[in-house]
C-alpha cells in the first residue's frame, strides 16, 4: 500500500524566518533531522502496531537518539502521536491522493489510475495493515480530542482538496452541471477509506476489483457525455 521512501521523503524542514548565525543554524538542522528521524520511525512503529501498542520506549530503540533527545522534541506521547497527523498523515494525503490528479485533463480519470496504483497493485502484506489515517481514526478518535480534531482536520484537508479538482471538471465539461462537487469529493474520500477497511478487514485482494467497478460506474453516471 506505501511507499515508505516516497512517504518520508516529501516531508519539508521547517524554516526559520529571522536570520541567525552560523551556528543556530546548524542547531536548527540538527533539531529538525531528529524530529524527521524519530517520525520517520514512530510512523512504521504505529502503522503496523497502533498508537497504543508502541511506547516511546520502542521508539528511541530504533533511532539514533537519546531518550532525552526525544523529550526535547516531543514532551508526551501524544505531542508525537499529533506531530504523525500533522507533519507526516496530512503531507502524505496530498502527494499520494492530490498533486498527482495535477497531471489528468479530468481529475476522474486520475482519481480512479491512483486508486489502482496504490490500492489495486498494493501487496498483499501492505493491505492488511489498512489505510495509516483511518486507523488511527479508529483507534484514537473516540478516545482523545486532540487526535479527534487533527485527524477531522486531515479528512476535511482531503475532501477540500478533492472538491478544487472536481470543480476544475465540471468548468471543463467532464461532470454534469447539477453535479455537487463538495458531495462527490466526500463519496470519494469515503470510498479511498472504504476500500482499505474492506480489504483489511476481508483479506481478499480480489474483492478490489467489485468496490473499483462500482465507483467507476459511478463516475460514469455524474459524467458528462
């Protein structure tokens, strides 16, 4: 289902705006290089054991860092378990899922090529552990308001997105005109989710292709001919 490489590798160092000298900057690097190293592994730890079967302790294992290094960029657990939503969960929403809809003359088309690529062709071992927002909306949203209110916002950023290319098809002629667009956009978000907690759940690769048939023919029914 990822691409773990390409998952970690779009994620953007925070900038400092005010200038400072040579040396700050250098401490500004390091700062975010082991912020960015223990997401990077905090990520793989919680995709495939939940939030609540890691510890921080599991964590620090697997980097190069100290305990203390992690309390400095991370006071709790839950500061990283909302930094994953935030600074890894959401980024990847947008390569995996948006920019990528940036290359179709008609976002459908896009829409369904990405969900064949990345869920179609996933392996089998990667479908089994399940879409990384949606579990943890299941495990962590019911139980922690700060995890609820990050994970919305990570949906809502999804659905909104979607919704821009689904309006740029329908001012190009490829959506009917009495189409809702804000509407569709929450279908197919609901779908993306849909499918990962079906095919988890089910562990039958092949049950891909009936949900894949159903949203196409959808497709086909919003559509302008």
């Amino acid at each position: 289902m990822l691409s773990i490489t390409s998952v970690f590798a779009r994620l953007k160092a925070v900038k400092s705006n005010k200038p400072a000298s040579k040396a700050p900057k250098k401490q500004t690097r390091d700062l975010e290089k082991s912020r960015k190293e223990i997401l990077d592994v905090a990520f793989m730890e919680v995709f495939t054991r939940g939030f609540q079967g890691v510890s921080i302790d599991d964590i620090v294992k697997k980097t190069s860092l100290t305990k203390g290094a992690f309390y400095h960029q991370f006071p709790t657990k839950l500061d990283f378990g909302y930094a994953l939503v935030e600074e890894v969960i959401s980024p990847m929403i947008i390569d995996r899922w948006i920019t990528p809809l940036e290359q179709f003359d008609n976002p459908l088309d896009g829409i369904l090529k990405q969900m064949k690529n990345l869920i179609g062709n996933a392996p089998p071992a990667h479908l089994k552990l399940g879409c990384p927002l949606n579990n943890l909306v299941q495990e962590m949203s019911p139980i922690d308001k700060g995890f609820h209110k990050r994970l919305q916002t990570a949906l809502q950023l999804w659905i909104d997105e979607t919704e821009k290319h689904l309006k740029r098809a329908k001012a190009n002629g490829y959506l009917k005109t009495n189409v809702n667009t804000k509407q569709v956009a929450q279908f197919v978000v609901m779908a993306h989710e849909g499918f990962y907690g079906m095919l988890k759940g089910l562990d039958d690769p092949k049950a891909f292709h009936a949900l894949y048939n159903v949203l196409e023919k959808y497709f086909e029914v919003i559509s302008h001919h």
